[in-house]
C-alpha cells in the first residue's frame, strides 16, 4: 500500500514508493482517536498550487446537476505516441479555450496520434494544445483495458503527449482500492484501506510537483485502474466513509500502507531516516497477520543481480557476503553491509530491497552460496503504517474499521473534510 500535469511539461521522476523500515512500538491505546463519526473534527481540504490551470467548462449539460468532489489529476500514460480509446456512449472533445469541439454521439474508438512539433489529434480534431476527452454521463472510456468515467485529457508533449484523467475523487477511491487491497476482503478492511487512501491522495495533492497531473496510476502514488468498474464491495466502502481522513495534531500525514508486517510495524525513519517521526507513524504490534502466506517467505537472489545493485554504489568485484548491519527491535533490517573482492559498502535495507526485489527488510536468514543468495524473513513491504494483512485479519476477527485504523496508526483521529 500501499497509491496520484502541467505545462510547461517538466516531469517529475522521483518514484513516491510505498516502501519502508522501522523502529518498533507497542500497541497504544490511542485516546485521541475520534471514536464516532458524528464527533469528527473537520479540516478543509488541501488546495493544490496556485499554478495549476482552472479545467475550462464542462460541454456535457447534464454534469450541472452533479455533485461537487475534489478532482485529481492522475498521470495515466507518459510521453505516448499512438493511443485508443473506446467511449460507450457520447463524448465531447475540445480544446481548453474552446476554439475547436465537436460532439460524437454513437458508442466508437477513437484514435490518438503525436503528430509532432507539439501538436496531437484525437479523432478528427487536431491542435497545438491539449484536448480534452468528457463522457457524457453514463458513458465509460475504455484505454489499455482499464475503464474510466473522467475527462481524459491528451496533453502535447514535443513529439508524443501526455493522458491524463481528472477525476473526482471519491471515483478515483473507487480505481484504488481493488487494485491495494481485495475486492473481496471483509467490508471493514476495504473501509480502513479507503480512509487511508483518501488520506494519502490529500496529503499527497499538498506536495504537487507538476503542473499537469497530480498523481502517478503506479506504486509511486497508488495502484489506479479507473473509477469506471466498480466493485459493489469497494463503492460500499468508499461511500460508507465518504470524507473521512486521518490526522494527527489536526493536519494531514502519509498514511503509508503495506502487504504484511511479519509480526509488527516500524516507526517511518528507518525507512527514510529523513522523515518526521510522528505518533500515528512510529510502529504498531500486530496480531493478525500470520494467517497470510506473505507472512514468511525464503528467496534466492543471484549474484548478478546483487552486484549490478552494487556497482550503483561504487562497489565493484565478486560477492563475499552480505550481513545485516543494523536492524529495529522487530528484526526488521534498517542496513546490510555487502563484501566483495574490492571491498565493502553497507547501504540501506530498503534500497537493497527495492532493486534486488525481496519481499521486505525483515530478514532472519541470509547466506550467499555459489550461484545466489539465500534470503529467509517475515512480512511483505516497507512495514510501515497499516498492515493490510494485518487489517483483513482483524476485520474477520470482528473488529470495525475504526479500530483497525487505531491499531495501525495509534494517535490519529478520525476528521471530516469539508
């Protein structure tokens, strides 16, 4: 877990993973958790910066009677040249200024091509700026087999464009979590895991780096697939906490999440040890998570791949060892020094794991043997936040969704956004 365009089109690259280790905590009682809904705190929600361009005026006459909701602007595709997308009913297409739009009425494909020099087309319209894509309601638009029920809009990008989708953002709740968490988990875990994903999206449109989009469809923000195919389960669960965030001290924080803790989360600084440490994010026992096969796992991994790790930090030669340097109270590794012929390097755990590809940080056994390296440990994930493991287990131990948010993040409260 665990999830989120703008012109002048400089893209920020940094992967925002859902990665981590930490140190230990007990479970906490957390009285300052808000315990009802009705009792909620409320906080605003956050704007997004100044720059970002107002969307121009919805073509589609019967989206004045929608709701208001938040839009996020998901990143869907990058520097793409060719595109089709399917719309089953009608669809708008024009530009932000209005100057060129038209109106297809009967369910179709159309295409999307980068004909250069900044300039694109979608269907028969063409333009030296973005276009922009609207389904009329109850029209869904169909890219790469996934299904949205936002506008889509085609943003130039020199010699390819940009897809991007504004959705509102309870739509976009509804992309997420079937794709963080199964559909068909207890209704409390899918609850826990929407307030949590609501949390994340918010916090994360306080630090937009981009002018185009907001959010990545990947792990660097949240798993998308779009708000078009919805899981009965999963809108019950976003609708049911419609709203509702986590905070703590009244404001906003990274309601980080992950497959399996192997016993216990970690405080957030041994993941990034430049982070915060704050309450809700310092660590949590956990009970309820060894019913899942993520719990324990062994894995090899070859040399190779451990040496091309290697050579990114200046350490050449063949493979002698690898130890763990330095690890939490839980046994979740925060170091591991690697020897070669040449040398040695101890590095972060969770970079290792990252680019070597194991399952997580919390490491009880590793031996290097002729042609790879043995890897034995707990949990799968940073192990920082929520345990989704953890908060299935819990959930069909009978235990709400306010509980499970108290365990996993202890301190946090339960707050309403406007």
């Amino acid at each position: 877990m665990k999830n989120t365009l703008r012109a002048p089109l400089v893209f920020f690259l940094a992967a925002f993973l859902l990665a981590a280790c930490a140190a230990p905590s007990q479970k906490r009682g957390g009285q300052n958790f808000s315990a009802a809904k009705g009792e909620s705190p409320v906080v605003s929600a956050p704007e997004t910066p100044e720059e970002k361009l107002p969307d121009p005026p919805s073509q589609d006459p019967s989206s004045k009677n929608a709701p208001a909701d938040k839009t996020v602007r998901v990143l869907l595709a990058e520097k793409a040249k060719t595109a089709e997308i399917k719309h089953s009913g009608r669809v708008y297409v024009y530009t932000p200024d209005l100057s060129k739009k038209y109106k297809v009425s009967a369910p179709g494909t159309l295409a999307v091509k980068a004909l250069g020099n900044g300039k694109i087309q979608l269907g028969t319209l063409q333009a030296a700026q973005p276009i922009i894509l609207e389904p009329a309601k109850d029209t869904l638009l169909t890219w790469n087999k996934n299904v949205y029920s936002g506008k889509i809009f085609i943003i130039p990008a020199g010699n390819a464009f940009h897809l991007v989708e504004h959705a509102p953002l309870e739509t976009y709740l509804y992309g997420v979590l079937p794709y963080e968490m199964s559909y068909t988990w207890p209704l409390e875990a899918l609850k826990a895991q929407a307030v949590a994903a609501r949390t994340y999206t918010l916090k994360s449109l306080e630090n937009v780096k981009n002018k185009n989009f907001d959010l990545y469809s990947d792990v660097r923000s949240q798993m998308y697939k779009g708000g078009g195919k919805q899981f009965d389960s999963v809108r019950k669960a976003v609708d049911e906490t419609r709203g509702q965030v986590l905070t703590h001290e009244g404001k906003l924080f990274y309601t980080y999440y992950h497959a399996n803790c192997g016993g216990g989360t970690d405080d957030v600084r041994s993941w990034n040890p430049g982070a915060a440490s704050i309450k809700p994010l310092s660590g949590a026992s956990c009970k309820y998570d060894a019913h899942s096969k993520s719990h324990s796992w062994q894995m090899n991994v070859s040399h190779a791949k451990v040496l091309a790790y290697a050579k990114t930090v200046g350490l050449a030669g063949t493979l002698k060892s690898i130890k763990i340097a330095r690890k939490t109270d839980t046994g979740r590794a925060t170091n591991l020094t690697i020897r070669t012929s040449k040398g040695s390097k101890t590095v972060a755990c969770g970079k290792f794991r990252l680019a070597t590809g194991i399952r997580s940080c919390k490491i009880n056994k590793v031996s290097v043997r002729k042609n790879d390296v043995h890897f034995e440990g707990k949990g799968y994930g940073h192990g920082v936040g929520m345990c989704q493991d953890g908060a299935n287990g819990m959930a069909k131990g009978g235990k709400d969704y306010r509980k499970i948010l108290k365990n996993y993040y202890p301190g946090a409260k339960i707050a309403e956004i406007k």
